[in-house]
C-alpha cells in the first residue's frame, strides 16, 4: 500500500469529452480514481461486482453506473463484458453553451447505479457517438453536445435506481455546493470557506440546504469528509494523524472524535476492519 491513491487518465489532455467501447479483456482491476473526471459506464452484457468508494453493485445487463471524480473504484467481472465507457470532463460542462446538460449530469451523479428498461435507442445512440466523436470542428461540437445531451435524458428517462424509489431533483446553491465539493482535490472542514466560494454567508448556504435538501451544510460537508477519510483509511498508508492533517484536522484527536460522531467507530478501527 502507498501513501497515495492510484489516479489513472483515460483521456488526452486537450479532450473534454471521450466515448469508447468497453473493454472485453477487463476482469479484475486495482482500486483507483480518475484523473478529475466524471465517468459513465453501461454495460449491455457481463456479470460480476462493481465497487464503488467500498460499496458493493452487482453488474447485471442493462446497468449504467457513474463515478465521480472523488470516488474510488474498481471491479471484479465474472464474465465477458460489452458496453460503452463515457469521459466527461468538468471543462465540457463549463464550456458548454447548454444548461441541461449541466443539469442532467448533475441528476445522474447522485447515483452510483440505474438499471435500463429499455436500452435499444441508448446502444443506437453510443453507436452514433462513437463516429461522431471522432470529428473536428465548431459543427461537431454542437452535434457531440446534442448527442450526449439526448444520451443523458434517454439514461434518466428508463433508468430505475433499483436502492431506492425516488430521485430527488437538486438546483441552486445547495447545488452548488456539493458540486464544488465533488470536484474538491482536498475536502476543507469548514462551510465557511466554500460559502466565502460561492460568495454568500455561512447562514445563507445553511438555509438553502435547508430548503432544497432538508438537511444542514455541515451536514453536506460532514459527508464529503467521512467519505473522503474513509478512502485514505482503505486505499493509503498514511497515519491517522496524517489523515486529519489532509482533512485540515489541526488536532488528531479532533479527528477521531469527529469520525467516532458519524461513524459511531474510531478511524483505526474503521481500518483494521475493512481491509
């Protein structure tokens, strides 16, 4: 074990978007992040699990799973798989004229999988894609964005996230919020510095998670750092103590106090027993 996640880059530098088939050979891979990009997998065919930040999914057909940029994954395949792979970087949606897209993205990304009910316009639409991608030019890039815009709204459309019934609909700083933290290289315990980000007051980021989520930002915030120190607790060697300095943890203790309070387990103790 390192003191460093694996971080792999499946995508040139001066690309923003990539859709490629996926690979037949893969079986078994190392756990690892990506390279500050958002990735969707569908797979038509295989069997098998998917991990994802130590979460357990079944691989069945007609499955599309989504990993952001902050996770961890990795999978251990039973079978031949075939499907399609999708690299959509945050530079895309940035640049991109049209806020659906930034919209459905951000829908899709609060799942980690959705089970297809009908997949025969989504495998049309990867095939499309695929030749398409290939092209240069301002005209190619309204195409590719229109595509991937009716590929997002097809996967919403017909998929069912099959943990839950409902999926809730999320716009404005609250949204703001967590996407900024999902795109974060290193989660800060404190609301104050991302609303000092987003420009507005601690009070008022608290009250829009409130109304849009039910919930606090600390709360929001406390998410993010749980699951961000349980990936460092699984995946690196680093101490404890160096754990809660990554996190902006001034006292170690304070850490495990803080972990203890969501977890309901000491950090050393999530460790030992997850590895």
């Amino acid at each position: 074990m390192s003191s460093s996640i694996v971080i792999k880059n499946k995508i040139k530098e001066d690309k923003v978007l990539k859709v490629s088939s996926f690979k037949k050979e893969v079986r078994v891979t190392k756990p690892h992040k990506h390279n500050s990009y958002f990735e969707i997998i569908f797979l038509s065919k295989g069997s098998g699990y998917h991990y994802i930040d130590s979460q357990r999914y079944e691989v069945v057909p007609q499955s599309v799973f989504f990993v952001r940029k902050e996770q961890i994954h990795y999978w251990e395949l039973a079978s031949e798989p075939e499907g399609y792979v999708v690299i959509i970087k945050k530079k895309l949606i940035d640049q991109s004229i049209d806020k659906e897209i930034k919209s459905l993205l951000y829908q899709l990304s609060k799942t980690a999988i959705l089970h297809l009910k009908q997949t025969d316009s989504i495998n049309k639409l990867f095939e499309i894609f695929i030749d398409e991608d290939t092209l240069e030019g301002s005209s190619s890039k309204v195409l590719v964005e229109g595509l991937l815009k009716a590929l997002l709204a097809k996967i919403l459309k017909e998929g069912k996230n099959p943990h839950t019934n409902s999926r809730i609909i999320e716009k404005g700083l609250c949204h703001n919020f967590r996407e900024m933290l999902s795109y974060e290289k290193t989660i800060k315990n404190s609301v104050a510095y991302y609303a000092e980000k987003l420009n507005t007051s601690p009070q008022n980021l608290n009250l829009a998670c409130k109304k849009e989520m039910d919930t606090s930002a600390s709360t929001i915030l406390s998410e993010f750092i749980i699951n961000e120190a349980k990936r460092l607790l699984i995946y690196t060697d680093n101490t404890v103590a160096e754990i809660a300095f990554i996190l902006s943890f001034n006292d170690p203790s304070h850490f495990n106090k803080y972990f203890k309070r969501f977890t309901g387990i000491t950090p050393q103790y999530y460790r030992l027993n997850s590895l």
